[in-house]
C-alpha cells in the first residue's frame, strides 16, 4: 500500500476526473487524501478517499469567481485567460504550499499527484522533494516541435505557407506567457524556493510523470511526445443508477435527443443554450439543457416546447440515448460526448474552449462554430452538419475507440502505482 495525496483546483472539471483517479488508487488498495476546496467534499469521501479542505488558500465558489478574484469582472479571451492564471492559479499558491505543509506534517505520503493548474502542489513538491505526478485534466499545453504552440486554437499547417506559420509561432509562444513569469517567481519566492524563471508549463508539469487525459487523435496525432508522457483516455469513475431523474425524463423515449451544455464556467445562458433552442425549435427533435448549476432547472428566458431543462444531468443515462452534443467545449464534457461516439458541435470563446474546439474539429469528430456566442443560424448550420455527416460520426466513433483503448482512471491509478514504487519513498 502506498500513501498518495491528490489534489485538484477547486473546479468541477478539475476535481471530477482526479476523484475518478483517486477512487480506481483507493480500489487498489491504497490510502488516499485529496486536497481541494470543501464544496466537494462529499463526493470525495463517498469515493473512499479523506478530504483535506482548503483552509489558508481562498475556498472559492467556481460559479462566482469575481467574488473572490474581483479582477476578472468584464475579462474576456486573453485577458481572462492570464487573468485566471495569475490570480486563481498562481497568486493562491503559497497559501495551498501552507495547507500542504501543515498536512504532510501532521501525515507524509509517498506520492502527489495533481492536476495540470495546480501550482501550489507544484511548490509543495518542489520544496519538498516529494515525487510529483501530474495528471492533465485539460487538453495537454505542452510544447512541441510539430504543430502551432497550444492554446492558441489553430490546427497543424498543411500546406509550405501554414507550416512556416505553425513554426513562426512556436518561436514567439514564450515570450506571450511571459507576464506569467514574475508571479511564479513571487510565488516561488514566498514559499522559500529559488527566484528561478520558470514558465507556467515548467512549473505545472512534472518533469517525471505525466498522465494526460484524452488521445493522440485529440492532440493533433503529434509524435514528439516525451517518453515520461501517456494519454489515459477519459477519466471517469464507474458508471452508476441514476438517482431521481428529471419529471420529464420519459419524454426521452423514442425522440431523437440533443444534448446542449454551457459547461460549469461563463454559464451566461444567453451565450449558447439561447441560440441552440431557438435553432431547434422546430425540428423534431428533444432538446435536452443543461444549465451547469445544479438545482437551476429553469432559464431565464421562455423556451421551445421541445426543450427540457436541468441544472445537472446523469451523463451515464442521458448519453446512450443522445445523437448529437452543441456545447462551449469543456474538455471533460467533450471527452464524456466523445466516448460515446456522439459528433459535436462546440462554439468555444474562452480560456482553453477554442483550443479543444480546433483539436475536435481536426479529428473530423466535430463542427467549430470558431465562436463562443454563435447565431441561432451557426447552430442550426452546425447542427444539420453534425447530425448528416457519417463521415463525421465516423470520425467520432474512432475517437470513442481510442479513449476506452487507452483505459482510463484504471489504467492512470495503475500508473501512478507503478510511479510511486520507483519513487521509493
């Protein structure tokens, strides 16, 4: 048995596919602590693992950031990006280094494995010589010589002219995270290490260990991967029954169903969720919303008599049933869809949503609205592309194909087992 320390940003889709990789380490026999803010608390211990709360670092709402973080009121595209960076990410830092180090004294572990944002852990472990795993919930950032820099949303060149674009921005790539240098250094700094200018991805990916989750095919099929790196597919803990399902839930049976979804973060439902009720209205189809907060089960706006609201939906029992996925692409969500061999549609406008829209896009298992407030026009063109093209359905079946191959929590838990006894701590 080994002793592991998780720890995710205290965001649902963060926290969801590391509770996945605690629970499969825990149905191994291990003993794990996942280290995270306190609003996720009961979904951690009913997966066998011991909470360990947020306490000097802020224990943020993720549906009211502002609230904590009042910098990014009225932040869009990149400033909300480096903003979130900064000031969620990285300025929180020495506080989780504190509720870290006040837990490896009451108990060390073997091991830390952390998610791809979690800068403190990052820290913790450089400062302590723990061995790190990190586990990358989003679509991996990290450098390549093949392809445009990640992020940026664009899809590898094909032609002298784009290729020669794709390398001219990998030379520039570094010098626009560079703003993200100095608060490393002051985090770095205040927690006693070496003012060393580490970028983000130096900082948040180990250098020993990463387990990436989605698929080469969703990471533009590059090659020049380091060997410390494998895909592990979709995190996701075991299917389970439903629990009380929706009134309306038998209005699913015999309709073709679509499934529409802002996510957890930006969820102004004016964004998406409008367009794409308003595209769908007449067709016969039941369209399924989602509207990312739980128990919000109306929108504040009249709706089609073909669409049906929720704030949370069963992902296991609404999937199987659905033919086509609109969504602002959040990667965990995208990855659910994808492993069900579902085409999307994505209309992603911020943070790391375009990126993931462009990667979907290029596997040919997805239509990119290249925006994150479409038309009900560019949903329903969407729409009629993703539900007509078996050549992209295909694609999305070979994609689903991929992610069960490459054997999810399981097979990262196993991993990361294997990873704690070379550590030989």
């Amino acid at each position: 048995m080994a002793r592991f320390l998780v720890t995710a940003m205290p965001f649902t889709g963060h926290v969801l596919p590391l509770r996945a990789v605690a629970q499969a380490l825990v149905a191994r026999g291990h003993d794990v602590r996942f280290y995270t803010g306190s609003a996720f608390r009961e979904g951690i211990e009913a997966c066998g693992a011991v909470h360990v709360p947020w306490r000097e670092a802020p224990d943020f709402d993720e549906n009211d950031l502002r609230a904590t973080f009042p910098r990014l009121e009225g932040r869009k595209g990149l400033r909300q990006v480096f903003a979130n960076l900064e000031d969620v990410m990285i300025d929180t830092a020495p506080a989780q280094v504190a509720d870290l180090q006040a837990e490896w004294d009451r108990e060390p572990w073997d091991a830390i494995a952390t998610d791809d944002t979690s800068i403190g852990a990052a820290l913790f472990a450089d400062r302590s010589g723990c061995p790190r795993a990190t586990i990358v919930v989003l679509p991996l950032h990290l450098s390549s010589g093949q392809g445009p820099p990640s992020g940026m949303g664009l899809t590898p060149g094909r032609n002298p002219i784009t290729k020669t674009r794709d390398a001219a921005l990998r030379g520039i790539a570094p010098l626009a995270m560079r703003p993200l240098t100095k608060p490393i250094v002051r985090a770095r700094v205040a927690v006693g290490l070496p003012a060393t200018p580490l970028t983000f991805e130096q900082t948040a990916l180990s250098d020993r260990r990463i387990l990436a989750s989605g698929s080469p095919l969703l990471d533009f099929g590059r090659t020049d991967r380091p060997a410390h790196l494998d895909f592990v597919g979709l995190l996701a803990a075991p299917p389970t029954v439903p629990g009380d399902l929706p009134g309306w839930w038998g209005d699913l049976e015999g309709r073709t169903v679509v499934h529409v979804t802002q996510g957890t973060q930006n969820i102004d439902p004016t964004d998406l969720i409008r367009p794409a009720v308003d595209a769908l209205a007449a067709r016969d189809v039941l369209v399924v919303v989602s509207t990312g907060v739980r128990g919000r089960d109306e929108l504040p706006f009249p709706v089609p008599a073909n669409a049906r609201i929720a704030g949370y939906l069963p992902y296991d029992a609404l999937l199987p049933r659905t033919a086509v996925v609109i969504t602002n692409g959040g990667w965990g969500g995208t990855l659910t869809a994808l492993s069900h061999g579902i085409p999307l549609v994505i209309a992603g406008g911020d943070l790391d949503k375009p990126e993931i829209a462009a990667r979907v896009a290029w596997a040919g298992a997805g239509v990119n609205l290249r925006t994150g407030t479409p038309t009900s026009a560019q949903v329903a063109a969407g729409f009629e592309r993703a539900s007509t093209d078996t050549a992209m359905r295909d694609a999305a079946t070979r994609v689903a194909a991929e992610l069960r191959s490459l054997g999810g929590a399981p097979r990262a838990a196993e991993l990361l087992e294997g990873f704690a006894a070379r550590s030989g701590r």
